[in-house]
C-alpha cells in the first residue's frame, strides 16, 4: 500500500526451479518517482541474480556492486532475500539492513536475525552471509516492511513491533490471505484515519 502515488516497497516470490522458492521484500531509502526508479532497478537486479545463482548473499552481492556505482544520490535499499528448499524444509536468507522477519510456530513470534548487513547501495564492498532455519509444517515466516511497524495514530504514536506479533499469533489460524488482511486492518484501525507516513507492505508464508 503505497503512501504516495507510486512507492519504494517492494515484494516478490519467484519459483527458481520446482523445489526452490525465493522470497524478498525491500525498502528504498525516500519516497517518489526516484524511490521507484530505484525500487525497479533493485528488484530486476535481484530477480535475475537470485534465479540464476539460487544464493540468497550472493545475489545480494551482485546487487549491490550494481546499485553502488554512480550514487550520487547516496540512495539505498533494505532487502531482505529468502530461499525456501520445499524438500528439506530449509530456508536460507540473507539480510541487508532490513527488518528482520518473524517466524510464527507455537503461538509465538520469533525474529529472523542472523546473516545481518548493511543495505544495499551504501558500500561497494559490502560482505553478505547467508543464515539457514530448518522450517516445520504450520511454520508461518512474515516479512514486512517499517511502514507497518512505524505507522502512526494522530497522536504520533508508533504502531510498533508489540502490536505486530500479538496481532499475527492471534491471527495464526487464518489463511495466509487472510492473515496479510488482518494484519493491515490491525495497523490502518490502529492509525483511525491518520495520514499514512511510509509505505506498508507485507508477506507471509506457511509450510
């Protein structure tokens, strides 16, 4: 749900081959027509290197060499790039500057947050790691964006990560359609009509 017109949020899923399934959301750094210009050059860069390398790190690697040269604009995107092996039940992910995603199992809500760096387009030599989680049947991963996060009421109070866990394990027996719904019904009830401030965008997978 862009906040302007057009947005700097990005999602994608893509089946890289009939096991593998990637996953990524993202966030460029100010809002507008340049915000989208970026967003579009980002997601392009890391559709094709995760497709053709199936390295979630090394994706963001060459990525990042592409979106650091000539940023004059000093411009960057968080990402967050996923890999999910539908035989082993493994996910292997790597995070450059974003917010780290929640795995949902049991009722509770644990954070994703290994394989750490900085966003894409702030240092050409940037190193990327990739973290592995063994995922279960029900096992539910969210990814989001800061606009759910730090979304507003009128009287500037932060949304804030809290509401967001307690609002998905209450919701956890829902679709995933239905879970995504909820979610944003939970923020945009909680703002009750207040300009929104950033973009919202969120995903979410179960096993």
């Amino acid at each position: 749900l862009p906040a302007k017109i057009v947005g700097g949020d990005f999602y994608d899923f893509i089946w890289i081959d009939f096991n593998l399934l990637g996953l990524v959301m993202a966030d460029v750094s100010g809002k507008g027509i340049p915000a989208a210009l970026l967003m579009a050059k980002a997601m392009t860069l890391i559709r094709a290197h995760l497709d053709a390398l199936q390295n979630p790190a090394e994706a963001l690697r060459k990525a990042n060499e592409e979106l650091s040269k000539d940023n004059d604009q000093a411009m960057f995107v968080t990402t967050f790039v996923a890999m999910y092996d539908c035989h082993t039940g493994t996910l292997t992910y790597s995070n450059a500057g974003h917010n780290q995603p929640y795995l949902l199992r049991e009722n509770k809500a644990v954070e994703i947050n290994e394989a750490l760096a900085v966003p894409l387009g702030a240092d050409e030599e940037t190193e990327f790691e990739n973290a592995q989680l063994q995922l279960e049947p029900g096992d539910v991963v969210f990814l989001f964006t800061d606009g759910v996060s730090e979304a507003m009421d009128p009287d500037k109070e932060l949304y804030g990560e809290e509401r967001l866990t307690q609002c998905l394990v209450a919701n956890l027996d829902k679709t995933m359609p239905g879970l995504v719904k909820a979610c944003v019904d939970h923020v945009q009830g909680f703002a009750r009509g207040a300009e929104q401030s950033d973009d919202i965008t969120v995903l979410a997978m179960r096993v």
